[in-house]
C-alpha cells in the first residue's frame, strides 16, 4: 500500500459520499441509501484515472456536535482516515446548500495541513450556480459533480490525480484478498483490528455494526494481502430491512471475490448450522478456507478441548477434516498472528500443481486397491488423469463410462488424492471425462 497514494472521501452524513466513491470506482460496493450513517468505517477500494492507481477511502458521515457512542467511533475513524490521506475530498450537498458543520470539517481539513479539494455533490446541472456558496468556506475552487449521473466526475479525477505524490512504480503486486466470514457479533472486525494493531474497523457490541465489506491493505512477509472484513450473514428470515439485504448480498460477492476465506466462529457458542452453511457457501465456490475459533480465552477447556472441536466439526460436515482450525482470543490477542502464517501455507497448497506422472501412478495405487463398481452390461474402466487446474486444484479423471461411475467411488478417488498431497484447506475437485472426450 506504500507505493500507491490514499484519496479519502470526508463529510457530514447524507452528502453522498458513498455515492461518489462507488462513481469514481465504477462499481456498487459501497450501501448507498438515505438513511445517515449507513457507512461507519473506513472503506478501500483500489481506482485508477489515466492511468495512476490510488486507494480510494468512503468514510462516515461527522457529526461533530454528537456523543453518541457511534458518531463518536465514527468521528474516531474519519481522523485517523485524514491521517493515512494522501489527498482529501471534501464532499458537500450542493442541493441543500451550506451547514454549520461543513465550516467545522473545512477547520479539521486545515489542521491536517493535507492537500484536499472542494466537491459539491448532486449538482446534476453543471450551469447552475447554486453551490457557489460553498466559496464563503474559503476553501478555493469548489467542483461540482453529481455521483447519480457522472456529471463533471472525469474532471474531478483530473484533478485528484494532479494533486496525488509521484509514486515508485504502480506499486501493484497481486494481493492475496482474505474475506474474514461468520455469523453476526463473532469477534470479525475486533479479530482484524488485533491483527493489525490499530482499531482500523469500529468494533461495538451491537450485532451488525459492519454493514459493508471493508477492503483493508497489509503486507506481511513481503506478500500483500486486502483483508476483508465482512457484514454477518444472518439466516435468510433474519434478513429483513433493505440495508441488511444488500450486506449480505456483499458479502456473498466477497466470498466470490476472496482468495481465502477465514470463518469465524463464537468458541463459547459453538458450531452453529448457520456457520457450517456459510462455510459450504466459500467452500463450494472454491474458496480456500481457515477455521478461527475466536473467544476460547472464555471457554471452559482442558488440553483435549480442541481436538474434540476438530473432530466433531469434521462429523458434521466431512470436508472440514481437510481445514485448519485455530483457536484465538481476538480481546487478549492469544494465537492471533499464527494466522498469517497460515495463510501463506494455505495459498502455497492453493497453488500447488502435481505431475501428470504423479498423479497417474496415484490412481492406478487406488484402481488397484478397489476398481469403480461395474455397471449392468457395461464395464467400466479409468485409464487415466491429470491436474487441470488450481486454485482451487482441479483434476480430470478419463474412462470410457464417466456418467456410470458412483458417488461414493468419486469420494474414495478424493480421499486418496488427499492423502497423497494434502491441499490443506482446500477444495479439490474431481472431473470425470470421457475418454477423448468432454466431462
């Protein structure tokens, strides 16, 4: 993240932030909606004008006068966003006009002694003269846009890049993307807060304080990761207003959309159905997955704890046999950083590929130990496989009855394959083909 400046995007509530910020990075990430303080952290996402990358940051509404405890985590959030900018844009509602608090931002943006910019949002006509006003902050030039409509976007960006440091580079290296996943108020945003040692997401004890994904950039080792830090996914009957719709439909996109994903489960609470659904959803979309089990410092235990944890979530759902677990306290920072480390082991049996020769001499051990179950009239033979694919590893196994071959024989090649290479915390998937032919 080093290489690429920060643009952060700061204001009072309901100015249309998050509207803008979703315009400039030509997609719906951020919940946009009417309703004021729909965005509460800081929100990254990486953009690009004629051809320099910036992160871009969608921060909360300020509402400077408030003591409320979530205006005040907010208010926490926007500062130290202004302190990570490279560049800021203050957006004002060019619609209603001037408020009391805009003054009070334009004194915080000062103090900062950052470059920012002026922008007066929702002026759909770029004639009008309306936001002229905005000049009284004495903050120079104010541009008008409108995020509804694009109107004058491609000028602002002009100008943010005019204003954004030369940097070494584009600075760009692939990003391993981690989705942290799980049931609301499991400990996700105070487990990557933990991890980073800054309390970069705001963390409260109200259930479905993230509603967005949270895009946050880290390198560890040299590897630059985006930790994503996603809204809970409640049970479908539990989704009921529209905000919490759309934060469960981005977090299903930030499943698709991870490398890895880390589940998280309430170690008090147990493994719920809901957490093995969720589970099933990355898995079967191919993700990688890691099993944290947060708040084990307030389980009752003994040295076998664990392992019983292991071993009945593996009865639950089979697959699990083949995913790392590792049992964390997010509040006292207990084995927290292992994660990291496991991580990288995953993505390295993410990636990892087997020799056609390796992998032919593996199933005939397995055809040798027990042949496919014959069919009435046919016989049915596998002659050979290979590696296709990985990420998530993906192998095609021939023969000349691929549509007579049972389940359960295609679960006995699987767990060979396993025991033979492992792929920890991975799918692996078995195409069956026609010999000469399609699957």
């Amino acid at each position: 993240m080093a290489d690429i400046p920060v643009v952060a995007l700061v204001g009072r509530p309901n100015v249309g932030k998050s509207a803008l910020f979703n315009r400039i990075i030509g997609d719906d990430t951020a919940i946009v909606s009417d309703e004021a303080g729909t965005t509460r952290d800081r929100h990254f996402a990486l953009a690009e004008w004629n051809g320099r990358p910036f992160w871009l940051v969608d921060t909360g509404g300020l509402v400077e006068d408030s003591d409320l405890p979530m205006d005040v985590a907010i208010k926490r959030q926007v500062r130290e966003a202004i302190a990570e900018a490279d560049l800021m844009l203050l957006v004002v509602d060019g619609k209603s006009g001037m408020h009391p608090s805009d003054a009070r931002i334009v004194d915080l943006l000062r103090n900062a002694r950052k470059p920012w910019l002026l922008v007066a949002n929702k002026v759909d006509d770029p004639t009008a003269t309306d936001h002229f006003e905005f000049y009284n902050l004495g903050a120079g030039e104010v541009i008008p846009v409108s995020a509804a409509n694009g109107k004058q976007s491609g000028d602002l960006l002009d100008l943010v890049v005019e204003h954004l440091p030369e940097t070494d580079g584009d600075g760009r290296q692939e990003a391993l993307r981690v989705a942290v996943i799980g049931r609301p108020n499991v400990g996700k945003s105070s487990f990557i807060n933990r991890l980073l040692g800054e309390e970069r997401l705001v963390v409260s004890d109200v259930a479905g304080t993230t509603r967005d994904s949270i895009d946050t950039p880290f390198t560890y080792h040299g590897r630059p990761f985006i930790f994503v830090d996603t809204a809970g996914l409640r049970r479908q009957s539990r989704v009921d207003d529209g905000v919490e719709f759309y934060s469960a439909l981005r977090t299903r996109r930030a499943i698709d959309r991870a490398d890895i994903c880390i589940l998280m489960i309430d170690a008090v609470e147990g493994l719920h159905n809901q957490d093995l659904k969720i589970a099933t959803l990355a898995w079967e979309a191919g993700r990688a997955m890691i099993i944290v089990v947060n708040k084990w410092d307030l389980k009752e235990k003994d040295d076998k704890t664990s392992g019983k944890f292991e071993k009945d979530a593996a009865e639950k759902v089979p697959y699990l046999k083949w995913v790392p677990f590792l049992f964390t306290s997010a509040l006292t920072g207990q084995r927290v950083t292992k994660v990291l480390d496991l991580i990288l082991q995953v993505e390295q049996e993410r990636g990892k590929r087997i020799s056609t020769s390796q992998v032919n001499e593996a199933l005939q051990e397995l055809l040798a130990r027990r042949q496919p179950p014959q069919a009435a009239g046919n016989e049915v033979k596998l002659n050979y496989a290979t590696q296709v694919e990985v990420a998530p590893p993906t192998f095609a196994v021939f023969g000349n009855h691929p549509e007579l071959v049972q389940e359960h024989y295609i679960r006995y090649l699987h767990n060979g394959f396993r025991e033979k290479w492992g792929f920890l915390g991975n799918p692996l998937r078995i195409n069956l083909r026609r010999k000469g032919g399609r699957d």
